[in-house]
C-alpha cells in the first residue's frame, strides 16, 4: 500500500484528507476514479501508436553511403596501392551483399589490411582496429576515415562492442580480424569469439576474406616489399543460433576453417575466374553440422 504523498498503482498521489490529482489528469476521490478528458485523448493516441507498421529490422536497412572522404581515399590513395604497387587482385565480389549488416572476418598480417579490404570489397567498412594503430602517421587517419574505430588491445573493450553493433544496427559492414592482431605466417591461428558474438548480437551473416601476402610485404618484423597481394572473398556464413559459447564457436571455427582454406588456394592465377568462390572451398562455406 502507497504512503500519503507517494504514487499509487494508478499514478495519482493520494492524499488521507481529500481529493488529490495525478499526473494523467485523474480526479482520485475515496475510492472512485473518474478519468478526465486528457486520459481519453491519452488512450486514443496509444491506441494510434499501436497500429504504425513497426520499424524495419536492423539486418535489411540499406547500407550508408561511401562518405566524399571514403571515396578519395578509396580511390586517389588505396586504389594505386593496391592494383599498382602491390599488382592486387580480388575474387569472389559477386559473394558480398551489398545491402544490409554484415560482419566481415578476415586474417591480419599487416597494417596494410584494414584499407585493402575496405577498398576491395565494393562498400564501405568500419573496422574495430586496435588503439595503437590510430597512432601510426599517415595511416591512423587513413583508417579512421575509412570507418575504423579504436579498440584497446588485451581488454574487454565494452564501448567498442557497442559501437560495431550500432553500425550493424544501422546496416553498416564491420570489419574484425579474427585472431585480433597480426600473425607472423599470416593465417587464422587462434581466433576470438567476437565476430560471432557481434554475428549473434545483430542477426548479421559472417563473410569470410582471405588476405594472400600481405604478411609478406609489410608483416611484423620484416622490411616492406613490392609482393603480389591478393583478396579472395568467401561464402557468407549465418550467425550464431545463440550467444552461447559452443555456438559463437562452432561459427568462429566455420571462419577460420574457410579463410585457411582461401588462404591455401594461393595467389590468383591469370585464368581463375574471380566472380564467385573456388570450388576448393566450398566445403567450408558454412558451419559445421556436427
């Protein structure tokens, strides 16, 4: 039972003395309840509310567009990197949606990764890159620009979280290198669940992205070399039934497995055709039944 001068079940504070008025407009008496005229309107545009056709899910919203800053970057500086100095190549674009959340999933062998991919893929991604990165000359505004966003390496970076969601929600693509730092051999060793979490926090499909060499041109500890760097695009995976573990990794090894299985195929070859995956990997396309 309410106090004198608190609210009660009704939202009207009662007083022992007398009538007293709530905040909808109310008359409160001993015991009887008369709704006045503003209660009716209340009730009407609820009434109203009800009926709107409720927003679209986050999944299907159209995706935002390249900003004029990602374009020239995209463009006047990634562009001749890659196609020129680095002779780039990219296959399977016909398997990126182009419409929609998505989590892409890549491995990470240098810094040069985070443009390359974005610039390859047709539409623009935000990338979580760690903090250190941002700090980088030249590049850290590069990536930031292209839509990354800074992570504290080694700590369960909350904030971060929220944010790759929010894009998600949005209809963004979010970038995340699986094993969270560059490898020495360039290849998927010990991924982190993550991708799949943010996979099963979206509803988001996972599209797995092999990034051929580019350990070998700019990797850690070696001097930066004019080596071929390829980009082949796997099949898109779908999320995580649940956000529980045996789940988020039985999706986060179906990632790992396809992206090795990119990376095994090598370079492209002059005659590969590059519009869908190679059939080499289509038996890791999707998650494991078992």
């Amino acid at each position: 039972m309410s106090k004198p001068g608190e609210l009660g079940s009704t939202g009207a504070s009662r007083d022992p003395n007398g009538p007293g008025i709530g905040s909808s407009g109310t008359a409160v008496g001993s015991g009887a309840i008369v709704p006045a005229e503003g209660g009716r309107i209340n009730a009407m545009r609820r009434a109203l509310r009800r009926r709107r056709k409720p927003p679209e899910p986050p999944a299907l919203l159209n995706s935002p567009k390249p900003s004029l800053t990602y374009r020239i970057i995209s463009y006047l500086l990634v562009f001749p990197i890659y196609r020129l100095l680095f002779r780039g190549r990219t296959a399977g674009n016909g398997n990126v949606p182009m419409e929609g959340a998505l989590v892409v999933v890549a491995n990470h062998g240098s810094h040069l990764d985070p443009p390359l991919l974005g610039h390859a893929l047709g539409r623009p991604v935000a990338f979580m890159a760690k903090a250190e990165l941002f700090r980088v000359p030249l590049l850290g505004p590069i990536i930031r620009a292209c839509g990354a966003y800074p992570v504290a390496r080694g700590a369960s970076d909350r904030e971060a979280i929220r944010t790759a969601t929010d894009r998600l929600d949005q209809g963004w693509a979010t970038g995340v290198f699986l094993d969270g730092t560059r490898q020495a051999n360039g290849r998927v060793n010990a991924p982190l669940p993550g991708a799949a979490l943010l996979a099963a926090r979206s509803g988001a499909p996972l599209l797995p992205v092999a990034i051929i060499n580019s350990h070998r041109a700019m990797g850690t500890g070696r001097q930066a070399r004019l080596v071929p760097i390829h980009i082949r695009i796997g099949t898109p995976i779908p999320p995580p039934a649940s956000r529980r573990r045996a789940d988020l990794d039985m999706v986060t090894a179906a990632c790992q497995a396809q992206i090795n299985a990119l990376l095994d195929l090598g370079p492209l070859q002059a005659d590969e055709p590059v519009g869908r995956l190679h059939p080499a990997a289509e038996q890791t396309a999707l998650p494991p039944t078992t």
